[in-house]
C-alpha cells in the first residue's frame, strides 16, 4: 500500500504542476479527482496548491493565501460538509474552469495583478491584466484600497474562433478554454494576450480599507458589481434541498453559459461565521465545490491513425466526426493500445461513446453495437511502423509495440520536443511546430545536431526572421549549461523521471561516472531501483548513445553536477514528512535535510529518526508510535536546522 501512496502523490504532484505551472494538464479533471480521492483513501495526504511560479515573471507575496477548495462529488458528501458547516444561509455560483488572479486597486486605479501560483506567491501579471477588457483599470467610487479575487476565463465562441484560426495555419488546437485562457495570460508578450479575447469575473473580495465590510458575502458582490466588475449571478439556499436545487439548475444550465463551469460553488454567506469556521492548511471550511461529472457523447469513427513516440511506441487514435465535449470540440480519441482495440473491439465505422478522462485527447469508452455498420470490420494493429517501414514489436511484459529503427523521423521529433521542453533542457521558442519542422525538412536529425544549427539554417523557413532565428540560437546556447540532472531526463530514457534523474546527478557527479556505472552499483543508489538501472544500463551500452554523448560533449553541453556528500550533521538520520509545513513546502524541507546529510523517506519504518509533523497529519503518526520512533513538530525541526 505504501508503495501505491508513493506512485499516486508523485503522479498527483506532476499533474498539479503541469495544470498550474505549464497550463498542460496531463490528465482530466475527474481522474486528478479520483486519484485524489483514492490516495486519501489510502491514508495518503495531499498538501499542495497550484504550483510554483514561473521564474518568467516577477514573484507577487499575496497578502493573504488564495487557498484552494473542498471538492465534494456526491449529495452524501455535500450533506457532509452542510453537517460540518452548519444550517445556515449558504451563496451558490457557478464554479468558472478558468485561471485565478488578485488584482490591487490603490485609491481605486488598478496597481498589480497576480495569479494564484502556490497559493502564498504568484506571478506579477499586471500588464498583461491591463488589455483584459473585463478588468477595470478605474474603479467608480472605490475604497482607498481593495483586493479582489477572480477567473480570467476564454468564452467558448472565443475557444473554438481561435482553435478554427489554429487549425487554419497549422499550429496544433489547445485544449480546452481554461488552458487556452491560462495559457494566453501568462505571456511575456501582452499584446499577445490582448489578442485573445480574455474576459474577468470577480468573485471574492480579499482585502480592503476606506469602506465598511458588508455582514454576507453576497453583499460583496453586489459591491464589486458597483465599482465596475463582472461578477457571477449567484442564489441563496439554507435547507439541504434547496442547495441541491440550485447545483442541479446550474449543472443543468452550464452548457448556455459564456465560460466553462465544471462545478458549482458552495459558500458560507455570513461573513462573520467564516470567521468563526477558519481553514485548513489548504482550503477554507466555510466553502466547498461540487463538481459534476465528465459528459459523455456519442460519435463515430471515422478512421484510426497509429503515431510514433519518441521511445517508438506506436500509439493508435481514433479519427472522429467533431462533437462538442465538455465545452471543446472533438475531433480525435486516444485508443491507448492494440489491446485497448481489441478489447472494445473498435473499428472504422463505429458509433462509439467519448468522453474525456484521462487525456487531454478524450477517450473511447465504449461501442455502441446497435449502431455497427454491417460491413465493419475488426482493426487489424500494424506491426510494421508507419513512419519508416521497419518492424514493430512488443517488449517482453509489454503490450505497446515500439519502431525497431534507431533513425525513426517520428521519434526524432518527439525526442526533440521532450529535451528541448521546459522540464528538460528548456529551449524557448523550440516548441513542437519548429520542432517538427526542423526534423522534417532534415535540417536536424539528432539532438546533437541542434547544436550545430546556423541562422542560415533557420532564415530559409518562412516564420523565421533575423530576430527569431538569433533568440532561438541564443536559447539553444543557454541550454548547454542546464546541467547533468536535466539532461539526464532530456535524454528521454525509459523509466528515467526528474528526480531520478536528479539523484544520479547529484550521487554520480558526471555523465562519464554514470556511463561507466554497472548496474548493481545504479541499483544500489537509494531510490534507483532496478527497472531504473536496468533501463538505464541498456540505453548508455548502445552505439547511439555513446555517439549523441560524445557529440553533445563537443557542442560544449554542461554534462556534470555537484555531488551531495552524505557528511553533514544529520548524516545516517532518515526524516519522515507528514501534515502540511507552515514555513516551507515539502520539497524546500527534504532539500535542506539532504543539505545536511540527512534522508527524507516517504514511509515510517524502525530506521526513521524522526517523523517531522505538520498540520493535519496522517496515518504515519499511528505507524510511528507503534515502532517507537520519535515524532517532533515544524518548531522543532527548525530548531534542529537552527533557524
């Protein structure tokens, strides 16, 4: 079990960061729901909120935390939380899927704007809020200081205006409206943004001074109303009914709305009892989000097109006639693998069920057999690939059949778009379009070919002018000295994440040290098991390898890391988080034991030295009074480092 807490909080924490830091989710709201739901099930905790902010952007200390919300998915458990807040008067809004901003207003003129980043420190965002339309940059008769909170949401016509434009030249749809909107925000450019059609609704008022504060929380809309603000049209409920009466009328209503809603928000209205009710380390008690669940609808299958990964997995999708789903139109479904095919038993002309869970690309759930055209037949899997003709197989253990071909255009494109991402090498302005467009024309068919990239090379195309083409080769540039862990990951290898990757640079110092490394020495790194080692072993022994190494050694590329000597004062001592810390995230505190020496681990066992207890601590507090092991508070562990 404790093995299954560990996989689901290190998914979980990657699906929070690339929603909130990238504006990429991974997976779909509901199974980021579910898998929370499940790790909480497990005795498992969840501390984070939103993610870090982007270094892009100036760094903003809210004045108060924008905390996120309790979901709940039932009526039982919206019975729940009524029970736990009690039977008063609550204000119910449709819950707006967009991005969350403060916004300043100073003596009524709009003087900075944030977005949420992790809750305590966002992004400084304010010029891009200056072309929103919906933001005011004066406010009528305002307090002489105000702070709001809110959505920057992209309208649905907007969404499927500008992925119309997108498919037109080109550049690939984004997702849905909340990524198109996050993503269209936070630029560096602000014309870009105010290009995109943005739109702002205030929901909650954070701090103000110069005006008396109103009793209920509706009254502070009616006063963000007056002062100039789009607000949300929101009812009044008290009785268990009542409040499911409304939830129901929105969810019901949501597909007319202008933005996309995927819940509806439950808030205390009396201002004073929020008061009273407080919080916890991540969300308020007074306030909860009933989240509907994902849309299913029916389309047909069209066609099923197999593409080629960066590994060579051959990954088949299914072409579909467009639907809207979940606010987006749909042209396209994963079908993950052959035996996923085989399974559902899909074919061409099918009439099959969507949704979308998951995948950012929505997912075939089933065929709807009483719509099967007579002559359908069974999708015969490829087992040759259909890039470059060579044999496809499938690993010993593994379902998903992989291109054979070293050379592989397909995967040279995806290896490319993964070392060049912001995880890895980090190389802005190399996004998937030039990626695909300097792979297909020639002008790179290696990693290590990118470093020898000329601005000639890159004038010929159309798109690229003398400034472009120079910012490129000056990010390409800055990437040799990225370092060993992130070219260790930008390496693609198989089973090689970012905190493996992380480990072996700061364990092995070089890639020479590593590339020399047996595989009983890699397994005996902590956290490196054998898959990892075994995967790793078999990539480095190859004649590939050894070529891109030497060549990318040649272009000067940063290849060594400093190496983290187990000889502090805390040097044999292994700590065990748990709860929510107060002065530092989780990964700023197992940053400092390792500075000095120490282990973070993520289960209690008899060789732990302490279990360090944050707010809301879970079930290891119990395993650790049963083995004996010595529990201490946030206060303490400070004093231990002596801060």
């Amino acid at each position: 079990m404790n093995a299954e807490i560990k996989e689901l909080q290190e998914l979980l924490v990657r699906a929070n960061e690339a929603y909130h830091a990238h504006d990429a989710p991974i997976m779909e709201d509901a199974e980021y729901d579910a898998l929370v739901r499940r790790l909480r099930g497990l005795g498992g905790e969840v501390s984070w909120v939103g993610a870090p902010p982007s270094e892009a952007f100036a760094p903003v200390t809210h004045d108060a935390p924008l905390m996120s919300l309790q979901d709940v998915f039932s009526p039982d458990e919206l019975r729940a939380f009524r029970e736990r807040a009690g039977d008063v008067e609550y204000c119910v809004e449709p819950k707006i899927d967009g991005l969350s901003v403060t916004l300043r207003y100073e003596k009524g003129r709009l003087a900075l704007a944030a977005t949420r980043g992790d809750g305590v420190t966002g992004e400084d965002v304010t010029h891009n809020a200056s072309v929103v339309a919906d933001i005011p940059k004066a406010l009528t008769s305002p307090p002489e200081l105000l702070t709001v909170r809110g959505e920057v949401y992209m309208p649905r016509e907007t969404f499927a205006r500008l992925n119309a434009e997108r498919d037109e030249t080109g550049l690939p749809p984004f997702a849905n409206p909340r990524n198109a909107a996050a993503g269209s925000f936070r630029q560096k450019d602000s014309s870009v943004t105010a290009g995109r059609g943005l739109s702002f609704i205030a929901f909650n008022i954070q701090a103000m001074e110069g005006c008396p504060w109103p009793e209920k929380h509706h009254e502070t809309l009616e006063l963000l109303k007056g002062w100039g603000f789009q607000t949300n049209a929101y009812t009044l409920a008290s009785s268990y009914d009542g409040l499911m009466a409304e939830i129901e009328r929105i969810g019901a209503e949501r597909a007319a709305y202008a933005f996309d809603a995927d819940g509806a928000v439950v808030k205390v209205n009396s201002l004073a009892l929020r008061q009273t009710l407080g919080a916890t380390a991540r969300a308020p008690r007074w306030a909860a989000a009933y989240k509907y669940p994902p849309e299913h609808r029916e389309t047909v299958v069209r066609d099923i097109i197999i593409q080629v990964g960066r590994t060579g997995v051959l990954t088949p999708k299914a072409e579909l006639d467009p639907v809207v789903l979940s606010g987006s139109t749909v042209r396209y479904a994963t079908l993950h693998n052959r035996d996923f095919i085989a399974q559902k038993d899909v074919r061409i002309g099918d009439t099959v069920t969507v949704r979308k869970a998951g995948e950012i690309i929505p997912e075939v759930v089933a065929v709807v057999l009483a719509k099967r055209p007579p002559d359908a037949e069974p999708y015969p899997f490829p087992d040759i690939c259909p890039e470059c003709g060579s044999a496809a197989v499938s690993a010993e253990g593994e379902v998903a059949l992989r291109c054979t071909a070293g050379d592989c255009p397909a995967q040279m494109v995806r290896r490319l778009i993964h070392y060049a991402s912001r995880d890895a090498m980090d190389i802005e302005g190399m996004g998937s379009a030039t990626c695909e467009l300097l792979c297909q024309k020639g002008t790179v068919t290696s990693l290590g070919g990118l470093y020898r990239l000329t601005e000639d090379d890159l004038l010929q195309y159309e798109g690229f002018g003398e400034k472009a083409a120079q910012n490129l080769l000056a990010a390409i540039e800055g990437s040799k000295r990225r370092g060993l862990a992130r070219l260790l990951f930008g390496l693609g290898v198989r089973h090689v994440g970012q905190r493996a990757a992380q480990i072996l640079a700061q364990t092995l110092g070089s890639i020479d040290a590593v590339a020399a490394a047996p595989e009983e020495d890699l397994t005996a790194i902590p956290d490196i098991g054998p898959v990892i080692a075994r995967s790793l072993r078999a990539y480095l022994d190859t004649d590939g390898a050894k070529a891109l190494i030497a060549a990318l050694k040649d272009a000067g590329v940063d290849m060594t890391a400093e190496i983290r000597r187990g000889d502090g004062e805390w040097a044999g001592m292994t700590f065990v988080l748990t709860g929510t810390l107060a002065s530092m995230t989780r990964g700023e505190a197992e940053a400092r034991i390792a500075e000095r020496g120490g282990k973070a681990a993520g289960s209690v066992s008899k060789k732990t030295s302490y279990v360090v207890a944050g707010e809301n601590a879970g079930s290891k507090l119990e395993k650790a009074a049963g083995l004996g092991v010595k529990v201490i508070t946030e206060q303490e562990f400070l004093e231990m480092m002596g801060a």
